[in-house]
C-alpha cells in the first residue's frame, strides 16, 4: 500500500473505525478514492431532517450556557433544553460527520468535521453557518507554502509546496479533528496530516499555522488543551507539543508514548493528562517536561475526558466503561455501563449530570444505569 494511502487509512482507526460498524464504510472508502467527488457533495448538502438522529453515532456534546449542543454523523446537530432527557435535531448546513463542538460562552460556539469544514453558531446552538470547508482550507494552505517558499526559499519550504499541491488536488477529504477556542474571536483548529489553522476574528477568516508547529512528519493531530496559559497539542504515534507564547510556536516534548495520543484533560492547575490507544494513560505535574503510566487494567483505547462539575475526573472508552478520578488523575476506578456503548465523549450539564456521547445517540450517565465493574481499579 503506498505510504500516504496507509496513512489515509490510520486516521480513521480512531472514531471512525465505529462507522464501519454501522455500516457507512462505503462511504468512508470512497472518499479514499474519490474524496473531492464524495465529499463536494455531502459539504454542500444541508444535513437531511431524521427521526433516528437521537439515536445515531454522536461524536462529541458541550454545554452552551444552560443549553446542550451535540454534533455528530451525516452533520447532526443535536440540541437539550433539559440536561439531557430529551433531545431535539436543528438544521446544519453540512452533511458530513461533525467530529467536535466547542462553546466558550453561552452564544458563540464552533463545529468541526470531515472534509474540513468548520461550523459556527452565534445563539447558543440553535442555527449553523458553513465558515470553512476542505476546498478553501487546501487553498490557504497552497497559498501559504507559496508564500513562505518565496519569501525564504529551502528545500523544507519546498516540500511544503509540493505537499500543499497535493492536499489541493486530492480535494477536501481531510477531517479536522480539534477545535479551541480562547475566546469568541482567538480559535484554532486541527485534523488530519498536520492539518492546523487559526483565527482572530471569530472566524470571519482562517490562516494557515502549520509552519509554527514541530511536526515534520505531519502527524494527525487529535486535541488541542490549555493549561495554565500554555497550549499542548497530542496526536499520532505520541506526538505531543508544547507552546508558551499562546500557540505563535509549538515545539515538541519527549514523549512517554509510542502509540496515538487521541486527548488531553487538565488535572489541576499544575497537572496534565494524555491517553489514547491501547488505554495508555500518561500523567505529567510539570507542564510536560516529565510523564508517568497511570496503570489501566484493560488495554482498551480511551477516546475522551472531562472535568465534572464537582471537580473529579472522568475518562471514556471504547468498551463502554466510564473510568472517575478524585486524586488529580493519579488513580482512576472504572465502571462498565449496563447496556455498553462506543463512548465519544462527554461533559456536564447546567445541574452537573455527566452527559455521553456513544454510537447509541446520548444519555445521562445517571440513566445509563453505570455499575461498578469488578476488579476495573486501575
């Protein structure tokens, strides 16, 4: 297989492996081969009104102001007025999977997803407009390595052309992956081979950042996380890097992993955690200068993390299982849902309820009947 289509295939080994299982590889695999043709399409359609909305793949949910907002496949938006109980579908202008939503204030909030498409909302979740897709993405990213190989031409900037040729003629079938937002205008946003933009207007316009982060081989990059004024950034094969300077220069740290680091979690005001593949947890107090293993009895990948609302901990996993801290990430307790699920992600409600994301659609934890799972201390 050549190396950019093994590559192609890696990215997907994450969330959207579970797409297979639903089905929708048809459709994952033809972007592979037709991506522009795929793609075009599905980022120009709106996404289709559905009964079974609630029920789908849901990838990622956040709290805007008192109000629920959760993204997902074929462009679902789904929105809570009551912590949770119930749920409701809003139009999106997309018809590709949505992969994360962030809101950092109660009106403004941003949607990422395949084909490159970013999604903004000014009142709270309730409707959608299209700020960036694939096509234009690939074109700012052309147009920058242009531009930094004309104004200092090497043999580094010229790879960089010849790879944002490349990513402009294969057409928009790259995911973004990530998204933070520092404020209603400061955001960045990740994906798939190195793929990093960032904005200061509210994302009125994007620019291209590849060039500030150390990641020569173009690594997928999976979250973004702040941490005490400070940004790190984890992805594949254990990438992790570091800024000071609020995201003008990311350099990379020495890092305890060798597989996927697919998220980031705070612990404290000193604390970091990355986990991903296989279940590997790392744990650092010193703004990634040093990591230890925090040990998981079970070699299943985590896929997300949050702070509760009472302070503890909690990650999730592709098993179903919920894993709580109340030591800053030091030791984890796990429990297994009784009906279990592919877990996406989470976060708490307005009354601090834990809310999940699975391929089942969403729930309140208290609902989803968790029980302690013999023996899952980790």
């Amino acid at each position: 297989m050549p190396i950019r289509a093994h590559r192609f295939s890696q990215w997907r080994t994450f969330r959207w492996a579970i797409l297979f299982a639903l089905g929708l590889n048809a459709c994952l695999v033809g972007q592979a081969a037709s991506g522009a043709e795929v793609n075009t399409q599905l980022f120009q359609q709106p996404s289709l009104p559905s009964a079974l909305a609630s029920e789908s793949l849901m990838l990622d949910v956040a709290l805007a102001g008192q109000r629920l907002v959760a993204v997902g496949e074929r462009g679902f938006i789904l929105l809570s007025e009551d912590e949770g109980q119930s749920w409701r579908q809003v139009p999106s202008p997309v018809s590709v999977t949505l992969t994360r939503v962030v809101f950092p204030s109660a009106t403004q909030g941003w949607a990422v997803g395949h084909a490159g498409v970013v999604l903004h909302s000014s009142d709270g979740g309730l409707s959608w407009s299209k700020q960036l897709d694939g096509e234009q993405a690939a074109r700012l990213e052309l147009e920058a390595a242009q531009h930094a190989h004309s104004t200092q031409p090497s043999e580094q900037s010229q790879q960089r052309v010849e790879a944002a040729q490349l990513l402009f003629e294969e057409g928009p079938d790259k995911p973004f992956l990530a998204v933070h937002f520092f404020d209603e205008q400061q955001g960045v946003i990740l994906g798939a081979y190195g793929l990093a933009f960032a904005t200061a207007d509210g994302g009125a316009s994007w620019q291209s950042i590849r060039e500030r982060l150390d990641n020569p081989s173009a690594m997928h990059l999976y979250d973004i996380h702040e941490l005490a004024g400070e940004l790190f950034i984890a992805g594949e094969q254990g990438l992790l890097l570091r800024s000071v300077d609020h995201g003008l220069h990311f350099a990379a740290l020495e890092s305890p992993a060798n597989g996927t680091l697919f998220g980031l979690l705070a612990t404290d005001a000193q604390g970091l955690l990355a986990f991903g593949l296989r279940g590997k947890t790392y744990l650092s107090e010193d703004h990634g200068d040093s990591w230890r293993t925090v040990p998981n009895s079970l070699p299943v990948t985590l896929t997300a993390g949050a702070r509760l609302a009472d302070g503890s901990l909690m990650l999730v996993d592709e098993s179903g299982r919920t894993l709580l801290s109340r030591d800053h990430g030091h030791s984890f307790v796990a429990s297994i849902l009784a009906k279990p699920a592919y877990l996406t992600g989470l976060t708490s409600s307005a009354d601090g309820q834990v809310i999940l994301a699975s391929n089942h659609g969403l729930a309140r934890l208290a609902d989803s009947s968790a029980q302690r799972s013999p023996g899952s201390e980790q």
